[in-house]
C-alpha cells in the first residue's frame, strides 16, 4: 500500500513538472477589470515579496466553486504561515459581476482579492484549457506552478506547494 502511494506522489510530482515552464515565467500583460470596472494588467499584480495564487473560475462551474469552497476556511491560516495573497479571476467577465458578488456573498468567500477577465487573452496566453486553473507564483512573481481541475483533497497540494515556494515547513 506505501509503494502505491509513492508512485502515485511520484508520477503525480512527474505530471506537474511538465506543466510547468523551464524558464522563469511572469504573468503575461493581460487586461484584468477590478469589480469598480478599473482595469489592471496581469504582469502587474504582485504581493510584495510573499507568494501569491490565482484561480481563474466561474460561477457556472462546479469544480471552480468547490475550490473555492474548500480553500475559503483554510485561506487564513495559509496567509498567516505564508504570507499569499489570493485572486480569484472570474472568466465570465465584469457583466456577470452582480451574480458573482451575489455568490461570493452567499458562500461567505472572504480574503479574496476579486479581478474579472476583460476577455480571454489571459488565459489563451496561459495555455488554460479547462477550469478551475491555479497559477502558483514565488515572491518576484515568477510562475512556478500550475494545476487544472480541483477534486477534494486538492487544496491540500495547495499549502505544500505554499510551504515549498516559501522554503517552511508544515506545522504538525
């Protein structure tokens, strides 16, 4: 049972190491609207030195709201050991903003910095092919992760990839 559980880290560890770049990637200079309609470009978003996550999402998608469901009793904690900061993009864009607020409010998400994609340059420069897309970037805002999808469990991977790019340990 142990050895299926190494090869599976293993050959999980393997995948995401595809999925990312080679090169110290940055956010590319796509437009972002704020929820007062002020736009902001991707490259510029930044935490200051700490690390940062962003999950580009939907109202209409399951998976995206579970994430988000399953991160929210847990983001305070992680910015207390880590110091991220997290985005939340919504790819329906700024129109669909009373119905995202109206489930932000409704699901209690706090601690969220809330951006709406201006179209789909963002993630069509990323390479996303599905959501929920989690970017993961260090404290110079250098990309160093990404994931696709969410399945329960998953924001565990999460805090260990935190504690990995901030060089902490987990706390027993």
């Amino acid at each position: 049972m142990k050895l299926k559980t190494i090869l599976r880290s293993f050959f999980m560890a393997a995948i995401m190491a595809v999925a990312v770049s080679a090169s110290a990637e940055k956010l590319p200079d796509a437009v972002l609207l704020k929820p007062d309609g002020k736009e902001i470009l991707a490259s510029k978003l930044t935490n200051k030195g700490k690390p940062m996550i962003i999950s580009l999402w939907a109202t209409w998608c399951r998976p995206c709201r579970q994430e988000l469901d399953a991160i929210a009793p847990k983001l305070k904690q992680w910015q207390k050991q880590t110091g991220v900061k997290m985005v939340i993009i919504n790819t329906e864009g700024i129109d669909s903003k009373d119905a995202v607020m109206k489930m932000i409010n409704e699901k209690g998400w706090t601690g969220y910095e809330l951006l709406f994609a201006k179209d789909n340059s963002l993630a069509q420069k990323l390479g996303v092919r599905g959501i929920p897309f989690m970017i993961y970037l260090d404290g110079k805002g250098n990309v160093v992760d990404t994931t696709t999808g969410f399945a329960p469990g998953s924001e565990n991977h999460i805090i260990e990839k935190l504690l990995e790019i901030t060089g902490k340990k987990a706390k027993k």
